[in-house]
C-alpha cells in the first residue's frame, strides 16, 4: 500500500506531477497499470481543487493588505488577459483541455489551475475542462510509457535509447522545419 500512496503524492507534485507518477509506479513499484491510471489522476486533481477554490481568496485578502500585491496582481492580470485572451477566445475551452492534456514541464493540472485563476473561469467550468485534460495526459503517458518498457523488454536499452534519439530528433526536425515536409 505504500506504493499506491507514494505514486498518489507524486502525482500531486507541481510540474512532474502525472508525467513522473505514472512512469515511477509502472517501473519502480510495478503496480497495476489501471490502478496506476487512476491513483495518478486522482492525485493530480487534488492540487487542482484546491488551487481553483483557494487562490482568489488568498489573492483577495493579500491584494487587500499589501499594496504590492494589489499592483502585482492588477499588472498580472491585465497582462496576461490581454495577451492571451484572443487564444483563449479562438479556441475557447478546447484550449483549457489541450493545454493540461499536453504532457510537457509547465503543462498540466496546476499550471491549468492557474490559467483558470487568471481568466478568472468559474470552478464549475474549470474543474470539467482540467479534469478532461488530466485524464486525456495521464492516458498519453500511459500509452508512452508501455510502449517504453515494450521496447526495452523485448529489444533492449540500446533499442529504447535509439528509439528515444529518434523521437527527439524528429521532433527537432518539425520545429525547425513547420512549414515544409520532411
């Protein structure tokens, strides 16, 4: 039981949070892979209910009694809002759901929490859109990891390595190359 409650904390953890449980408990604890799914999830939405209930109340009360946090806050916002809202109204809330669902450092259900602070997006709306996203990232990373240790299994490190090279190399290609086919 001790595994479940170390994978359920790391997936609490802020940037790793899913993207480091579920691999951590497939190769390190060798627990269930449903089990695994649905201990991370639950574990990364925690933090997510807490951050979307709990930060405007903070900001309100910091704003109200520091006045750097009032111009901090102001400045934030109205930043923020005004570069990012055209995004956010093009794709509306698919943006919200791709933007957690992506299983990259700085994506995620904590930094979704704060987009959803931000955008000032009701907890009722919020949790859904994130929850979603969560859920979508936590099946990507399962997919990967599986495929991960399929191929170490059965070809090996040097075939994982290679393969890993690959992906990267492909990746950069795309990034410097968007517009053109390769």
């Amino acid at each position: 039981m001790i595994s479940e409650w170390q994978t359920f904390l790391l997936a609490m953890v802020p940037i790793g949070e899913l993207r480091i449980s579920i691999p951590i408990a497939l190769t390190v604890y060798n627990l269930n892979w449903l089990s695994t799914y649905f201990i991370s999830v639950i574990g990364n939405l925690i933090p997510v209910v807490l951050l979307l209930r709990f930060l405007g109340p903070i900001s309100s009360w910091l704003s109200e009694n520091f006045k750097f946090f009032q111009r901090f806050f102001s400045w934030l916002f109205e930043k923020t809002r005004k570069k990012y809202r055209p995004n956010l109204n093009k794709y509306g809330r698919l943006a919200l759901i791709t933007f957690v669902a992506l299983p990259f450092p700085f994506t995620g259900g904590w930094t979704g929490s704060l987009i959803a602070f931000l955008f000032g997006i009701p907890f009722k709306l919020a949790f859904p859109l994130i929850a979603l996203g969560v859920m979508i990232a936590g099946g990507i990373v399962l997919t990967f990891t599986w495929a991960g240790i399929a191929i170490e299994k059965y070809f090996g490190w040097p075939a994982l390595v290679i393969v890993l090279l690959l992906g990267i190399l492909i990746h950069l290609l795309f990034k410097k190359f968007p517009h053109q086919k390769v």
